[in-house]
C-alpha cells in the first residue's frame, strides 16, 4: 500500500516557504542548498522521552508531537536539507533549516520504507521519530490501529541499529534500550540526566 502523510496545517506550506526564503535571503546559501529544487510534502515530527521508552510505553502512546518537517530536494528527489516548523503553544512557527545527515539520509530511509510498504497490507502514515537520548531518528510508518507500526532507522544510527532497514516496534525497543537504561541510570557530562 502507498505510504500516505497527513496533512498539514494550512500554514504550513507558508511558513516553510517563507522560512527557508529568509534563511536563504540571508546569505546562509552554500553549495548543498543552492541544489535545492523543491519542496517535499511535510509530515509530522514526534520525540519520545527515555523514561516512556524503557517503561514499555506504546510509542503512538508516548511520543509528542513536536512539529513537522519537509525535504529539500534536487532535481533528482534527492533530499539535500530539511526543514521544521516547531509547534508551540501559539501554534506552527519557522524552527531551522538543517544540511546533516540525517536530513540526506531521509531519502535512503524512505526507499525502504516504500520497498516494505509494497508487501505491507493496510494503510501507513509517514512521520519522523526521534530518540535523542538514545542517539536514534527513524522513519516512523504509523499503521491505522497503531498495532502494526514500523521503523526505519535514518543513518547515522545507534550500533544496535541497521539504518534503512525497517524493525517492528518491539525490536526497535529492544535495540535502544541498553543505551537508554544506561542513560537514565547515571548523569551526563553536565551533571544533568537525558530524557
């Protein structure tokens, strides 16, 4: 089945654009964006906290939306960048235009994850997942009743994890959760805990 996003809010596509043209505007141009030839459609971003994530916690459960993010891409459909909006409590705001990895690895994740979703049986949402305490972003394929949700790591990824290759919910727990425990179990540099 194809992979679906949700819609946006109506704003959205607006603010991105205007974001990513003030950004531009102001001289942040270098060779990776002066590629860029469009605009992806924007999907929702989520964060999950290492507490929910070692309680068991059903990520649809735990997970709080944070914003939505779309690609940069070239002529190709490659990704080049990304863009967010962070949510706030005023509503959808411009957050950041980024060029790393994660941003240029988004189009090897989602080859994948359409690969998967063409034996998949039902309906999937394309979302973003982030674990920063655990070091993992992944693409996140939220299934209707949120029983058959999958996961595809974005490089670069945690050892315990394959970028690009998709893990039931169960499995990618299971992946991350030496490092969250051992996170939560001691403080960090800073003297402070992430969460």
């Amino acid at each position: 089945m194809p992979i679906k996003v949700m819609a946006a809010p109506k704003a959205a596509q607006k603010l991105l654009r205007d974001g990513i043209e003030k950004h531009l505007a102001a001289g942040l141009v270098d060779a990776t964006l002066s590629k860029v030839a469009g605009l992806a459609a924007p999907h929702r971003v989520f964060h999950l906290g290492l507490d929910a994530l070692v309680a068991g916690t059903p990520i649809a459960k735990a997970a709080q939306l944070t914003g939505w993010r779309a690609l940069l891409v070239d002529r190709a459909g490659q990704a080049v960048a990304a863009a967010e909006l962070a949510s706030t409590r005023a509503g959808l705001r411009f957050a950041s235009v980024s060029r790393g990895p994660h941003a240029a690895g988004s189009s090897a994740g989602e080859k994948a994850a359409e690969r998967w979703s063409q034996k998949a049986e039902g309906d999937f949402e394309l979302a973003l997942l982030r674990v920063p305490g655990a070091y993992c972003t992944a693409l996140w394929l939220r299934s209707a009743d949120g029983a058959h949700d999958v996961f595809v790591p974005v490089a670069p990824c945690p050892p315990s994890l394959e970028a690009n290759e998709v893990y039931p919910e169960e499995r990618l727990r299971q992946a991350l959760l030496p490092e969250a425990r051992k996170q939560l179990a001691g403080p960090t540099e800073g003297g402070g805990r992430t969460r």
